[in-house]
C-alpha cells in the first residue's frame, strides 16, 4: 500500500506558496487529482508539566489529534477561506488543515474507494504523529513547518 502523495504528483520540487497556490497547482495536472484533508486539534496529556500548559495557551506544543477529515476535487473549492467557511460551520476548533493529494492515473480520477481508502491512511498517519507525507497550513492558507 503506497502512502498518498502530499502533492500532485510532479511538484515535488515546486514551493507551495500557499493552499490557494495549491489549488491552482492541482487544477493544473494532466491527470485528475483528489485533495484530501484532515482538519486537526491540539490537545494535552493530563500529566503535562506547567510549562507545557503555559506553552500550549500561548499556542504551541501539545499533541495533534485529528477532528475531521474531508476529500475535494480542486474544483469544488473555490479558496482557502471558502473551505474553512465550511470547516468553521461544523464548530471544531481546529489548529491546522493537512492537504494531501491523490493522483488519477492515464486520464482517469481516482476512484472513490481509492480515495476512502488513502483518506483513512492519512488520518492513521497523523494519529501517529506522522506528518511528512502531508502539507501542514494555518488559519490563514500558510504553510507551516511541523518539526
């Protein structure tokens, strides 16, 4: 089982500005591609020290837990804030959106199975603390380092 491509498949070497950048990118292939996102949380250990309290109500630290997970074709989503319009309706507090993509092959999109299928992969994955196949971004469609 192959890991979902965080981006389409030919700009691994491409920066990625921004996730409307994304869009543009992945609208721009030759084969259809499916975006797969996983909204995520941050959350704390009950046993986490006071500096890891006080450093996780500043903002930083603390564990990323997924909170929802979505598919899109580029196509359906028109920006960056049209999809945390509708991220933000549902009432989760989330962190950060991780941005994946699968790749149709010859032509063809992939399959909704498929996409099932990668999308639970990457929700294991973040459950494990494993973000390098995926494109982290903030509140405001920023990329952002996870190291």
């Amino acid at each position: 089982r192959a890991a979902p491509n965080p981006q389409p498949s030919n700009t691994r070497t491409m920066h990625i500005q921004n996730f409307d950048h994304l869009l543009e990118v992945a609208r721009s292939q030759s084969d259809p591609q499916r975006l797969l996102l996983v909204f995520v949380g941050a959350e704390l250990p009950d046993d986490c020290t006071p500096e890891q309290r006080a450093n996780f109500e500043a903002g930083h630290g603390g564990a990323l837990v997924p909170l929802m997970c979505v598919d899109k074709w580029p196509e359906q989503l028109l920006s960056f804030s049209a999809l945390t319009e509708e991220a933000d309706a549902f009432g989760l507090s989330w962190r950060f959106v991780l941005a994946g993509a699968l790749s149709g092959v010859a032509g063809q999109a992939p399959s909704d199975e498929a996409t099932t299928q990668a999308l639970d992969q990457l929700v294991e994955q973040v459950k494990r603390g494993r973000f390098e196949t995926l494109i982290p971004f903030d509140h405001a469609g920023l990329p952002v380092s996870m190291a």
